[in-house]
C-alpha cells in the first residue's frame, strides 16, 4: 500500500494548540502528514519556544512550513494528495475564496483547486465573525469550487465570541472526511 501524503493547514485558531489531535488520526488512517501553517499560527506555535514546532516536526517526520521558499531551494515536503484545512478562520476563507496567496498557506489552497486535490477545510470561527456577509459567500464559492467545507450541523458549528469549546472541535469529522 502506498502511503498518501495530507497537507495539514493550520491557520491561527485556538484549536491550532492541538495539532497533534489530527496529526495522530491522520498517521492511523495511512497518511504521511506534513504541517504548514499561516504567519499567525507560527507565531503562536512559537510565541514562547520552539518546542512546539519542534513537537510537531518530530511527530510528522517533516519540516512545519509557515512561508515561501526561495525558487532555487529545493521542496522539503512531498507533494500533497490531499489537503486539510483547520482550523479555517474567517480571514483565510475570505482571503481564498478571492484567490489571494500572500502567504504559503494561501498558495498551497488556492493552487490545490486548480489541481483538483481532495480538500477538506473545518473552520473556527465565532458567529458574530460568521454573521458577515464576506463569510457565507467565500464558503458558498469554496463548496461551488469542489472543497468540503465542514461547516454548520455535522461539522463546526460557530459559538459566541470568546466562548468556544476546544474539546468540542469536530477534528474526528474532518479526518473522516478524507479520502480513502
């Protein structure tokens, strides 16, 4: 059995502290995990330490990848068969639905609907965030463009800000919405 490789994009959410949740479940179903995070999220990851990043590199046997190379370095990731991203904030999907790639992240995503990689994206978000009319027609553009956005009743449904649930975050709904 040939193991696929899964991008994990992490954007900067609460539940980007708990990487290792997906990461794990991900490595049980056969994908070879690699992590890239937004700007924000490697800044959290390593606001105090590396140790995080570190973590994370470990577990996954590859680099965290938070900003573009330069074109004459070589990729230090394989190439994804498929993407996940979560946690997706409200910025990052206004940002990709737009096709804006300032960043590694944003590239990667944008780039992987054009060639038509499996994506599934799980947001976090509050719902006065998701009460602006930018949020429903970004994921309505996403979902008409093919990527799984796991978003309302079986997937992430939005809380009142500052009042969110991180041992709620449905990651056991993103992994099994993969493929096989």
């Amino acid at each position: 059995m040939t193991t696929k490789t899964l991008y994990l994009i992490a954007c900067a959410a609460p539940p980007s502290a708990r990487l290792r949740i997906p990461i794990q479940a991900a490595q049980k179903a056969g994908w070879d995990v690699c992590v890239i995070l937004t700007p924000s999220a490697y800044r959290w990851a390593s606001e105090d330490t590396e140790s995080e990043i570190a973590a994370l590199e470990q577990l996954t046997g590859h680099p965290v990848r938070h900003q573009y190379k330069l074109p004459s370095q070589e990729d230090v990731l394989p190439s994804p068969d498929a993407l996940l991203v979560a946690p997706l904030t409200a910025n990052t999907v206004n940002k990709w639905a737009a096709g804006i790639s300032d960043t590694l992240a944003l590239g990667l995503i944008t780039e992987g609907i054009g060639l038509g990689l499996p994506i599934v994206a799980l947001p976090h978000w509050n719902d006065a965030q998701g009460g602006h009319p930018a949020v429903a027609r970004s994921v309505r553009v996403l979902r008409d463009a093919g990527v799984t956005v796991l978003l309302g009743e079986g997937g992430f449904v939005p809380h009142k800000p500052r009042q969110g649930d991180l041992d709620a975050y449905p990651w056991e709904v993103a992994i099994s919405s993969l493929p096989s």
